[in-house]
C-alpha cells in the first residue's frame, strides 16, 4: 500500500511539485508524519494538509522542515514562493467562480448552485486556505439569546442601583431642617495655564531637573555662560538656560578622571566623571536664576575648584550654543 495518497486533480503544477518535493524529502528523512510533527512544531494534523495538498505550508514550517531533514533552505523557499504565488492565483480564480455563482443564483432568485457550500470543503486551492481565513460569525447586530438575557440583567441591575441612590439622596434631604441655612458651594478656580514652551523645547523648571539640555531643546540662544573657574588649562563653567530656567556645569579642556557637578544652594545636582579626552557636562538642575548655580570641578590631579554663576550685566550678550 503506497504511502501518500494521489494529489487532488486541481492543484497547479506549481503547487502539486512543491508537495511532490515535500513528501520526498519526509521520505528520505525516515521520519513518520508524527515525529515530523514533533521535530518542526507544527502539528501532525497540519502536516497531513500540507503533505496531502489540501493546504499550503508556512515559509516558516518549510524551514522547519528543511532544517530537520537537512535540505537545502534557499531552493526549498524558492520553490514555495513559486508554490505561494501559484496558489493565490488558484484562490482568485476559485473566488471569482463563487462571486459568479453567487450572482446568477441572486439573477435567477435562487440561493445559487448547490456546489457551492461543497467547494469550500473539497480540497481545492481555493478551499484549502479558509483555515486562514476568519469565522464566519454572526450578525454583531443581533446578539444571541444567552447574551441578550446577560444583557437584560445587567440593565436591571442598574436600574435598581440608581433607584437605591436616588431613594437615600432623598430621605437625607428630607430629614434636614429646611430653614436652617445650608453651606454654599465654594466658587471653582481654574487652574492657571501653563505658558506655551518654544518649539523643540520639552522642559522648564522643576520638570527639567536630572535632564540632558541637549535633549530637551534648551541649549537654544538664550543659554549662557554665567560663571567661569579656570584650573590651569581646565575650565569649568556654568552654564544658563533663561528658556528652561534651569542650569549645568560644564568641563572643557578634561581628561579622563576629571569630576564636574552642578549645584543650587544646598541642593546637589548631577555629577559626571569624563571617560575621554573631550568637553563633557551634567545634567540639568532647576535653579531660580543664574546666580544660584554653582559648577565644582576636582581634576584627576588632585585641583579643584568652583565657579559661581552671576546675573548678566543688562544688554550682555548670549554665549555660543550647545551644551
């Protein structure tokens, strides 16, 4: 007794050889459909449709299949591309078939020809891929009974917690004295909007603190350079944004080792610690004006110092851009 049954008369060529190709590498593997089913992931009824040409398989049970049996990958995609085209050709055709069934039968005021329903369950190409396609489900419209009764309840239930509510709101208004003054409702204050940001800008203020200027857009035109410490050829500098209204510390001229921090007050900021030969800064702080910042340095050699940030003489002029 062979052990494939005969291929449906309907494939396409195209089809019926990647099948063809498909039983003969199962055939040399040795393997039974079920191991088969086993070793790729795909169940054995699945592999059964594929084998039996009723279904075309994934690309990806090909390579599963290809990968347990040590066929050759590219060939075997290949040859199901040529198999995938061929078969959406044989649906459209299958489609366009029932589309005109359908027509005649609405022309002639039947429901169409019988064959149709059983079309959809031989196994032709245009049948075999309603396993991918959705239920056909009933009209959303119209639930079923189960749900309508689910639905009538829950109405109900409802309905008899409002009245439930509103039978307590009235037994406590009525157990008041109404000549006694009641309490008027406080005069609702609308919260003042929050002024428009720039364009690009993504912060100001408190929002800004423990944020990369750069990223948050304020290292626009208004940034300046509000204070400066030179510790030989290291500078650092304090850095001011009046859009963001927050400030940062940053090192020129480091080498790696070289620690910078930001700082208000007595609230500590971000601190960072170059890694390379090249300017480096912190993050962002909130701070209620320039002169409340500060920038400390302590270098890899052991110097340290501080800048202070100042308030700008009135027309100064802003510093470059960047960090």
């Amino acid at each position: 007794m062979p052990r494939w049954k005969a291929l449906p008369d309907e494939l396409d060529p195209q089809v019926r050889e990647f099948a063809d190709q498909l039983r003969r590498l199962v055939d040399r593997s040795g393997l039974s459909v079920a191991a088969m089913a086993d070793r790729t992931g795909y169940g054995r009824t699945s592999w059964e449709r594929y084998l039996g040409g009723r279904l075309l398989a994934p690309r990806a049970a090909v390579l599963a299949l290809a990968e347990v049996t040590g066929a050759n990958p590219v060939h075997l995609t290949t040859m199901w591309e040529l198999a995938e085209r061929a078969w959406s050709r044989s649906e459209q055709r299958q489609e366009r078939t029932l589309e005109a069934a359908r027509a005649a039968g609405a022309r002639a005021g039947g429901p169409g020809p019988a064959n149709v329903p059983a079309a959809r369950r031989a196994g032709v190409p245009g049948a075999g891929p309603a396993d991918r396609r959705p239920p056909v489900r009933r009209d959303p419209g119209r639930p079923a009974a189960g749900q309508r009764r689910r639905i009538v309840m829950f109405l109900a239930g409802v309905v008899g917690a409002l009245l439930v509510i509103t039978s307590a709101v009235l037994l406590t208004d009525l157990g008041r004295d109404d000549a006694g003054p009641r309490a008027k409702p406080a005069p609702t204050r609308s919260a003042p909007a929050s002024p428009a940001l720039p364009a690009g800008v993504k912060c100001v203020a408190a929002s800004c603190t423990g944020q990369d200027p750069e990223l948050m857009g304020c290292t626009d035109k208004s940034v300046q350079t509000v204070g400066t410490a030179r510790l030989g050829p290291t500078v650092v500098e304090v850095r001011y944004s009046r859009t963001c209204a927050a400030a940062w510390a940053r090192l020129k001229q480091v080498a790696p080792g070289d620690r910078v921090q930001i700082s208000a007050a007595a609230t500590a900021g971000d601190a960072v610690v170059a890694d390379a030969y090249r300017d480096t800064y912190t993050k962002m702080l909130a701070v209620d004006g320039p002169a409340a910042a500060k920038a400390c340095a302590t270098l890899k050699s052991g110097r340290s110092g501080c800048a202070t940030g100042k308030r700008p003489a009135a027309g100064a002029g802003t510093a470059s851009t960047g960090q």
